[in-house]
C-alpha cells in the first residue's frame, strides 16, 4: 500500500462535504488582507499621534520675541528681564530712569521685560490689620511711591507704565514736594498719557499693594544699599556697571544669546 493511499483509507484526504479548497484559500486570503490594514492603520494613528504630542509641546510663539536691531539685524532672543528697584524723590533713581532705562525700554522695547517696583530704602510693618511704611525722603515719598504702586497695577500695559512714570519722575520736585504737588503732577501726567482715562487712580488697596513692592525689595539678596537696584534676570550683581551704561550691559546679553544680533 502507498502513502496515499493510506491517507486515502483513513479518511485524512477525505474532501469535507460543502467548502471547497478554493473558498478556503481566498478566504485566508482575504483575512490576511484586513489583518494587514488594520496594522496599517494602527501604525497611521500612532504616527499622527506622536506629531501632535510633539508639536502640541513645541514652544509658543509668545515665549520668544523677533526683534530688529541696528541695520535690519533680526534674531530670536528670549526676553530679558529687568527689575528697577526705586523711590519717587530720589534723585539717582529720577536719572536712571530717564537717562537709561526709557530710552533703553525704546530700543530694545520688543524683548525687555521690565517691572517698576517703586519702594526704595524704606521699611514696611504690618499692625493690627493696618500697615505702617517709612521712606527715605519722608511721608510724602510713600505717597508717591504708593500712586505709582496703583498705576502699575491698574495699568499692565508696558507703554502707559513707562510714559505716566517718566513723565512724573521728570515733573516731581525732589526738595520740599508736599502730597498736593505729587498729587497735581502725577494727574496731569495721567491726562497727557492716557487721553481716554478719568485722570485718577482709584486704588483702595495702595497700602498693601505698597507693602508688596517693600517685602520685594527687602528680600534682595545682598540686601539693597543704594536706590535705584536693577536686577537683570533676578541678577543684582554688576550694579555699577549697570548704573552706568544699561546699554551696553542688554547688548552683550543679547550677543551673547544670538551672535547675529548687532546693536
């Protein structure tokens, strides 16, 4: 007897009644078929599932500032911050702010980050609910001090800030300035710079947000021996420097994170 035939005799190559050998294959066909596109699809959401993780986690336009510098030198820099630690009737900080940081503000406006924080070399204590400040340059400084404290509140917008307070700290009287005269300049300075406004800043929370600002600059590490203190990206080292050229001082930090950036 042959092999065949004795598969044959025990029923292993019997045909099974109703499939024929060709459906079986086409259907295996066809199942191998859908197998494979559903590993072709699963891949495909996988793919498209990663591209948006990545792009969903690039960084934001917002967190980078496209500038223009000099003779159409334009780079992508982070911002620089800058922290002006000041009083309203010192003369030191009435320089700074209008010899070197307003016009520093102008050139380099689309990646300065600066924050006023009006208080100086006072101090600041908190009784029975109420707080109690002293100033260098007397009760009507913290006054000052406490309007410009309002409109760096009421006013987030960066221009409106450095307008109304320059235009204040070029108009205050240094010496024998009483509440009534800061009181005038720092409403005339508001009507000029924001014609739409009612020209007065209402601020029921002076004294806290005042105490804010002092509780700042009393925790500057070294402690704060002159006013103005600037600190550069929480940096108050190179005061001197600073004080002297701010200029130079943003130049090089933004040479040194773009070198195609020339001002």
């Amino acid at each position: 007897m042959s092999l065949k035939q004795d598969l044959s005799t025990t029923g292993l190559m019997t045909p099974v009644p109703g499939i024929s050998t060709t459906r079986v294959s086409r259907s295996s066909r066809n199942l191998f078929v859908l197998k494979s596109l559903s590993v072709i699809l699963i891949l495909t959401f996988l793919v498209l599932g990663i591209n948006y993780y990545l792009i969903s986690n690039c960084p934001k336009d917002e967190e980078q500032h496209v500038v223009s510098i000099g003779d159409n030198q334009s780079a992508i820099v982070l911002p620089i911050t800058v922290s002006v630690y000041y009083e309203i009737l010192c003369p030191d900080s009435k320089h700074f702010i209008l010899k070197q940081l307003i016009p520093v503000w102008r050139k380099y406006i689309n990646h300065l980050n600066v924050r006023l924080v009006p208080f100086g070399k006072g101090n600041v204590a908190e009784r029975s609910g109420t707080y109690q400040f002293t100033c260098q340059h007397g009760a009507e400084e913290c006054h000052g001090n406490k309007l410009h404290a309002c409109l760096i509140e009421n006013y987030g917008n960066a221009s409106i800030q450095m307008d109304v307070i320059g235009c204040s700290m070029e108009r205050f009287r240094l010496w024998g300035a009483t509440i009534k005269d800061i009181d005038e300049v720092m409403s005339e300075c508001i009507k000029e710079k924001i014609p739409d406004n009612k020209h007065e800043l209402i601020c029921p929370n002076a004294d806290k947000l005042l105490a804010t600002h002092g509780y700042e600059t009393l925790a500057l590490r070294p402690r704060v021996t002159f006013i103005p203190t600037i600190s550069i990206d929480n940096s108050v080292g190179n005061q001197a420097t600073i004080l002297r050229n701010l200029d130079g001082v943003i130049c090089k930090i933004l040479n040194n994170r773009n070198s195609e950036i020339k001002c």
